[in-house]
C-alpha cells in the first residue's frame, strides 16, 4: 500500500473512489441536512448517491457500502458506518469503517481511495486522535494501491 496524508479537499482528489463517513442510515437522507463531506457531495455531486443509500436501509456500525459517485468525476462513492445512533464515533467504529472500505475497494479492484478522517465532524471525534487510529488500522489492511488521507483544508 501506498499511504500519503494531504491537506485539502477530498472531492478534489484525483482517485478512482472516494469514502464518505456516514450515519447508520436509520433517519432517511431526505430529513438530514448533510454537513461536512456529505454535504459537499450533495452540493458538487447530487442527490442520486444518497438515494442509492436510502435503498439500502439500516447499516450496521462500522460498515461499508457503495453508491455512484453521482455528477462527481470518481468511479463510486464508498459510504461508511463511521458514527453511531448518537452521532459520536468510536475506535471501534473508525477502525471497522476503514477496514470495510479497504476491503471493498479490493473486492471491486479500484486502485485508488482517497479517505476524510473518519468519525472527526460530525462524529465528535478530534482530528489529532482521529489520524493515528486511521493510519495504525491501514497497517492492518492488505491493498496493493494508492490509500490517500485528505485532512480537510478549506
């Protein structure tokens, strides 16, 4: 694997999939007023990837699932269970998101991911708590491409 942490804008990132951190999925989308990098999905890259989650009904904590990448130029959009039915995340909840997402990026043979800080935002996490879990689970993974951490920078 080959890990780099950058500073910017993960839909600017020149990846084949992107992660997005998500909620468990039990409030429908249409009654959430995204923030973070879902909101910016939504406003750069319409609705259609959050319908194609409002299919899939619950998701437990920690999963990942994939939707299109809607009007934005990545090939899919990976969707983690990064934060619980309090909004907060856990260790456990980072570390199972990422694994996922690894794994389904394996699994549909994309080459390169590009991923936020999982459960910080929204999730209640601090960045500088956040980042070590993150990069100590990727050691974990077996991905033989591109893993890129994007620290939001406006």
């Amino acid at each position: 694997m080959n890990l780099t942490i950058v500073d910017g804008d993960l839909l600017k990132q020149d990846v084949d999939v992107i992660v997005n951190a998500w909620n468990r999925n039990v409030i429908p989308w249409w009654l959430l007023l995204p923030q973070g990098v879902s909101g910016a999905i939504k406003k750069r890259g319409g609705l259609q990837p959050f319908r194609g989650l409002g299919r899939l009904g619950a998701i437990p904590l920690g999963q990942a699932f994939e939707t299109t990448a809607g009007k934005l130029p990545f090939k899919a959009i990976i969707h983690v269970a990064g934060i619980n039915l309090l909004w907060r995340s856990s260790e456990r909840s980072v570390r199972d998101s990422v694994r996922n997402a690894i794994a389904l990026a394996k699994e549909r043979g994309y080459r390169s991911i590009a991923m936020p800080l999982i459960g910080a935002g929204s999730g209640g996490g601090k960045p500088a708590r956040i980042q070590p879990i993150i990069e100590d689970e990727l050691t974990r993974c077996d991905f033989d491409g591109e893993v890129r951490i994007v620290r939001y920078r406006k």
